[in-house]
C-alpha cells in the first residue's frame, strides 16, 4: 500500500493531517510509510492533481476526490461532525484506510 500526504509547508493544518494520518493507520494495524509531498508551486499542484493541504492518497487515490479543471496552492477542508475544519478526523481516516483492507 502505498501512502502520500501531501502539503505546503505555508499550511497551518498539514502537520495535524500528518499526526491524524499516523494515528488512524495504527489503528487499523496497518505498518506502512507515509510518503510526504511537498508541493511548492501552482505547476507542481497541476502535476500533481493537487486539492489542497493537506491531501491524502493512498495508491494513488485521493480519498477525497474532486472534479477539478485548475489546481493551486491552498489549504484544504474536510466536512467532520463538528463542522468544516482543515482535517479529517482520526475516525474519517479509518474508513477512508478500510476500503483499501478488504
């Protein structure tokens, strides 16, 4: 399983994606590294398909997929139960994680 966060260091919510990430794939036993992306520039978010800081994939799939035509720097949101913040929750994680299990 092949797993990337990606992000720009000007994020203020990456490293709480990253901690959350960790957090969710020990919980589902799964031992694998993170690879981390550091995207720098509006040519290396198209390149990139890129939808924000931070974004998750795992084999190559963004577990929050987006129809985009344009990609660029930003910061990213997820929809949780308290609201709109700038990461999935453990729990969200987990289930993104579950489908790539089985």
């Amino acid at each position: 399983m092949k797993i990337e966060l990606l992000y720009f260091v000007d994020c203020p919510s990456w490293k709480m994606g990253l901690e959350n990430l960790k957090a969710a794939l020990k919980a589902e036993k799964v031992d694998e590294n993170i690879e981390l992306i550091q995207v720098e520039t509006d040519e290396k978010a198209t390149t990139e398909k890129f939808l924000g800081s931070p974004s998750f994939r795992i084999n190559g799939q963004d577990l929050w997929p987006e129809d985009r035509r344009a990609y660029h720097l930003g910061c990213r949101i997820y929809k949780t139960d308290n609201g709109m913040r700038g990461v999935p929750t453990i729990e969200m994680l987990k289930e993104k994680i579950r489908r790539f299990l089985t």
